[in-house]
C-alpha cells in the first residue's frame, strides 16, 4: 500500500511488552474473581504494535527499544524480524526484564491493563543516536510507555536533525510546551485533548482549536472511538465518520491507527486520505483479539475499503 524505500523510512522510539491476556464475561470489580476465562499470550507494547502496524501497511520501519536479556527479549527479537523491522537499534540490558502487560478483555471489547515496564524503562536518549546517524528518516513515531526524559530529549534530538515527529500521547503524561511546539502531527484520544487543552467545557472542537493555538502544531488528530476522528489541520477542522463494525477487542486499535496514519504520511499520502485508512485499519483490528495478532496488512485494508464501495 505505501512505498517502503529508503526514502519514506519510519523510525518508531517505543516500547514493547509480551500481553498476558484473559478473556471474559466481565471486568472484575476491586477483590472480585471472574471465573471461566480464557488465556491467550501475544505481543504487544504500544511502540512495538505501532511499528508493526506501519510495516504490516508496507513501510519501512526501523525501532529503537530495549529488551531485557531473557527468553521474552530475545523472543520479541525474532517476532520483530518476521515483521521486516530494522532491529539494529534494539538493545537487550540485563538489569531488566523484558516487559509484561496484564490484559483482561470482557464480552464488549472493553479492557483493562496493568503494565509492568521492565527495560522499557531502560531505554534513554542517547539510544536514539545511532539510528539518526545510521541514514535519513522521512518520519519519527513515538508513545508514553517510555521514561518522560527519554522522550523529550528525544524530541528536541529529532527536532534538531529535521526528521518531522509524530507523537501518540499515550499513556497521558503532560510534556512541557517547548517540547510539544516540535511536534508536527499530534495524536491523542478525548480525555487526552481535554487534559492537554486545558479546557474547562470541553468539546473536541475546541479542544483541538485550544491546542494549536497553544502549541502550533499544524496537525492534531483527536480519536473519538464510535464517534469517528477529528482533524485539526491549521485550525481547520475535518471530522471523518467511524465505521460500523463489531467490536471484540480494542487493545491494539489505537496502535493500528497511529502505524497505518504514520506510514501514509512517510510515503507522502494527503492527511486526510492517510487518517482514512488508518481508520479502516483500525476497524479490522477491534473485530480480532490480541494486540499484534489483531494488525492487518495492506491487502486486507484495501479488500475491506472496497467491500464497502461494492
């Protein structure tokens, strides 16, 4: 679906854990057990399902994360490079493990997470060099499940050598406004817009309106689940209707969306037709169960838009 040469590579800075995941009925209430789940393994971690998200549409993407020096961490390792993912910049420390997440998912698609973070909370800074000096990149992805330092200084590194930064707000930490003013496509869902907004009554609009005038960002992209996503483009504002789909499971339809809209925009697809498709594919994703089990690839996206031209 998009080019994958050397000129429209990705480089994803993020984290990735191996997901323990028990579906059921419901979600236990606190000192509540739910009996009769069922388990299933997979990986996951929001910048691991991203970069797999956006090679599975057929860009190039290189990672930068760190694993721990045990069987999850070199299983992750392989699990990557069945994805076509330049792994040269993931590094395994064996002060860590590698990270879990504890997943539970109920008969509406609904789902908790704890998370323990391991060598993800390795990762620094100075790991993100040797992937800028290793060749040019047309775009930079990153998320919140990785040190706020780590992040920033990031930032302000991709900033300075021109590479274009998309940042996914997720988890939601507030990042200073310096920082952010060097992000050129934003990301987040209501209740992140909101808390960045700083907008006492809020509705996306504004939200969204508020935060370009704060930061300048010329493109901020807002999910609103079932409602569909909000584009604020320069202050316009586009809203895209979501698709009618069932859900099953949404624990990797965040990550879906930010890979597919990542590599439109590093093959240099309109914003707008890359938010389309990065919609499709997040509507296959939630009709599936698991994190990186869930992500289509580009065949399948293509298959489901024209099923609903037909």
């Amino acid at each position: 679906m998009f080019s994958a040469d050397d000129e429209s590579r990705i480089l994803v800075i993020g984290s990735a854990n191996t997901d323990h995941i028990v579906f059921s009925e419901h979600l236990p209430r606190p000192g509540e057990t739910v009996s009769g789940g069922r388990y299933r393994q997979a990986f996951g971690g929001k910048g691991a399902n991203q970069a797999v998200a956006a090679s599975r549409a057929g860009a190039g993407v290189s990672m930068v994360a760190c694993l721990g020096f045990d069987s999850a961490g070199d299983s992750y390792l392989e699990n990557l490079k069945r994805n076509g993912i330049d792994i040269r910049f993931v590094r395994q420390d064996e002060r860590a493990s590698s990270g879990i997440a504890l997943i539970m998912v109920d008969e509406k698609g609904e789902n908790c997470i704890s998370v323990a973070s391991g060598a993800n909370l390795l990762l620094h800074a100075g790991d993100v060099q040797p992937a800028l000096e290793s060749g040019a990149f047309s775009l930079a992805l990153l998320q919140m499940e990785i040190p706020l330092e780590t992040i920033e200084k990031s930032i302000s590194a991709l900033h300075l050598a021109g590479v274009p930064i998309m940042l996914n707000m997720a988890p939601f930490f507030p990042l200073d406004e310096a920082v952010l003013k060097k992000v050129s496509i934003l990301v987040v869902n209501e209740t992140e817009a909101a808390g960045l907004s700083g907008q006492s009554v809020f509705s996306p609009e504004e939200a969204a309106r508020a935060l370009w005038q704060k930061t300048g960002i010329a493109a901020i992209v807002i999910t609103l689940g079932a409602e569909g996503v909000l584009l604020c483009k320069s202050g316009e504002i586009i809203r895209f209707q979501a698709f009618k789909v069932e859900v099953r499971d949404s624990t990797a339809a965040g990550d879906t969306f930010c890979g597919y809209l990542a590599a439109g925009i590093s093959a240099g697809k309109k914003l707008e037709q890359s938010i389309r498709l990065a919609q499709a594919a997040s509507a296959i994703c939630v009709g599936r169960e698991g994190a990186q089990p869930s992500i289509p690839n580009a065949g399948e996206v293509l298959a489901f838009l024209k099923a609903l031209k037909d």
